[in-house]
C-alpha cells in the first residue's frame, strides 16, 4: 500500500503511558505506508519542547499531526496553536472519568485554531491514522485508492459474517 516515508504523519504523547492506544495509530498508518514520526512531550511538563517540536512539522513534512493525551488533555491544542499543519485528537482514559474529561479539553478549542477530535481509545486512534490518510489522499491517488480498497474489504467482511450466522 504506497511507498513507506512518502508521506509523515506526527504523532505526539503526552505521557509513556499513552503508547498502548498510540500503537493502534501507528500501526495503521505502516499499513497504508504512511511513515510517524513518534515523540513523548508534554503540553505541561515539558512546554518548551513541545512548542519546538509543533512549530518545525511543517519543516519536517508532517502532511498532518495526530495528538494523544489524557486528563486535562491540552497537548492537542498547545500543537495546533503552534502549526498549520492539521491536528488530530484522541482522548485518553487516563482518569476516573474514563476519558470524557480529555474528550470535553480536545472538543473546546477556540474558533480561529482548529482540532480534529476522535473517539476515545482505540477506535478514535484507528479514526485518527485513518482521517490522516484521507487528509494525504486528497492530493495522492495511490493512497485514495488503497482507502477504498480498505473500505470495500471492511464491508466484504460484514457479508461474510453474516453467511456464517447460524441461528
């Protein structure tokens, strides 16, 4: 599916810990052959990094930034206030509150700088890469081909799921 490093995508984290639903992310991206480039800062521990490392994506050809975090959940936020490059979010469950505290940060930015948002978890990590490919597909029709590709095995599967019920 495409050539592996023609396109990145920029994946942030807040904390380590964020990984797991990063990796769902990640994975998919390879799939499509869309390269990530993989970092851990925080939007509150380590600002200055953060800040340094949104304003060069476009430099270093990110074609879209996908942002993971839990709790308060502003590191998508601080990364779009820092670059033009589009901005996912995927909120984390990482509290008492299952995730909905992040969901509610990611979803109140500001009019004038925009996020995407996701589910929370691992269905928005798979939406995130997924909505990445769309972005980078507008412009290449290998990968707009492969989208569909994908689509039209997603619904083949459902078929096959139903031949094999037996109720």
């Amino acid at each position: 599916m495409g050539i592996l490093g023609k396109h990145t995508v920029g994946i942030i984290m807040g904390s380590k810990s964020d990984l797991e639903i990063a990796t769902e992310a990640i994975k998919l991206l390879h799939d499509f052959g869309v390269q990530a480039d993989v970092i851990i800062s925080s939007a509150h521990r380590t600002p200055k990094k953060t800040s340094e490392w949104a304003s060069t994506a476009k430099d270093k050809g990110h074609s879209a930034i996908i942002a993971f975090a839990g709790a308060a959940a502003h590191l998508a936020g601080v990364v779009a206030a820092e670059t033009n490059v589009p901005v996912i979010a995927v909120p984390i469950a990482a509290t008492s509150l299952a995730g909905l505290d992040a969901l509610l940060s990611m979803v109140q930015m500001p009019g004038g700088i925009p996020v995407a948002v996701m589910a929370i978890g691992k269905a928005g990590a798979k939406n995130a890469a997924l909505f990445a490919c769309q972005l980078i597909a507008t412009n290449d029709i290998a990968l707009y081909e492969e989208l569909v590709k994908y689509r039209r095995k997603m619904a083949a599967d459902i078929e096959e799921a139903n031949k094999a019920l037996t109720l």
